[in-house]
C-alpha cells in the first residue's frame, strides 16, 4: 500500500483508489466470503467418515487455495491499473489455476 512501490508512470491521484480496492479485494478474498468460508467447510469434513460431494470439493478448493491466487493476480491488476475486463478475466485465470491445483 506504499505510494513509493507504484510505477513512477501512474498518477498519483489514483494511488489511493486503487490501494483502497485492493484492500478491499483482499479482504474479500480471505475473509467470510473466502478463505474463512472454505477453511469453516474444510474442517467441518475433517475426520468425518463420509465421501467428501464433490461440490462441497470444490468449494473448499474454490475458496481457499483459488481464494488466495485471486486475490494475488486481481490485486495486481488493480495497482497496476488494468481495465474492469482485464480484473474480470484475471479473476477467471486465477480461479481456475486454484481449483486445478
């Protein structure tokens, strides 16, 4: 969130625009609607005897480890200033990178 890690090419009138929605994307990203809300899921298959659905697979997998590369890839674009199609797309790839690993 540091001004001095911008590119020197970026207005520094946006810096605390895009510093305030990638706080917020982070935090969307780790918090209830994210990490938390896959890890809850997560621990409450731990030590259960039951088949894991796949749906509630793919939710954890979907709200942890893709929770965290999105936040990672669209926080960059963001800082780095990408339009609202480039954030969406980004968010898509790194989505899919986190439900395939």
């Amino acid at each position: 969130a540091s001004v001095d890690s911008y590119p020197p090419d970026v207005d520094p009138a946006k810096h605390t625009a895009r510093v305030v929605r990638a706080i917020g994307e982070l935090a969307r990203c780790i918090g209830s609607e994210g990490l938390v809300a896959g890890q809850v899921v997560d621990l409450e298959m731990t030590g259960s005897t039951e088949t894991v659905p796949l749906d509630r697979l793919e939710y954890i997998h979907l709200h942890k480890t893709a929770a965290l590369l999105e936040a990672s890839v669209v926080i960059g674009a963001i800082i780095g200033g990408g339009s609202e199609e480039q954030i969406e797309r980004l968010r898509k790839y790194a989505r899919s990178i986190g439900l395939l690993f």
